[in-house]
C-alpha cells in the first residue's frame, strides 16, 4: 500500500489505480481507502467519498478511512463533519496516530494532505 501512497504523492493517481486494480482481493478495507484516497486526489470527490464510506462500512475501526474522509470534508467545508471523523478517530483509540494529527492539521489550517 506504500508504493499506492507514493504514487499519489507524485500525482500518478491513474498508475495508483492501475496498481490498485491488480489486486486479488478488492475487498480489503485498506484496499478500498486506498482507492478512494487515489479517486479523490484524481479529482473525483463523490467517488472517493464512497470508497471510504465502503472502506468504514468493511472496518469501522479504519482510522486511515476516517482521516481521508475527515480531510475530503474539510476540502469541501464540511468542517463539522471532519470534526465528527476527528471525534471518532480519537474514541477508536487513534489518539497520537498520523490519522489524528492529520485531521487535527487539515481542520485547523485547511491544508489537507497527499499521502
């Protein structure tokens, strides 16, 4: 999933779908946050936004998902409901982790982050 991730920070989100694409099992939690993280970085908000909703309906406990979903949110001036992410981040144990304090930056400053 690294090799996912540093392809979209160098902005080949197609070739981190390709990759994505090769997978055996779709069904993976980190799979599909993966894919909707690529998605929305590609420019499709709505799509990405439903790859995490899979990915937390696969594993709600997917602190990655919420943070994605939490900083898409934040890119779209939800900030109450990047907040509500942060407040479950932080209730399922995330507290400390780079899905908290991500969040915590993006709702603070409005920067979201690429990887």
């Amino acid at each position: 999933m690294n090799y996912v991730r540093d392809l979209v920070c160098d902005g080949r989100h197609a070739d981190a779908l390709d990759v994505l694409d090769t997978m055996q099992d779709q069904s993976r939690g980190m799979a599909i946050t993966h894919r909707g993280f690529a998605t929305r970085k590609f420019g499709e908000m709505a799509s990405g936004m439903a790859f995490y909703k899979t990915a937390l309906a696969v594993n709600p406990d997917n602190l990655l998902a919420r943070s994605y979903m939490g900083q898409a949110l934040v890119e779209q001036g939800q900030v109450d409901l990047a907040l509500a992410q942060l407040s479950e981040i932080r209730m399922r144990g995330g507290r400390g982790t780079w899905a908290e304090t991500s969040l915590t930056n993006a709702v603070a400053t409005s920067v979201t982050y690429s990887h």
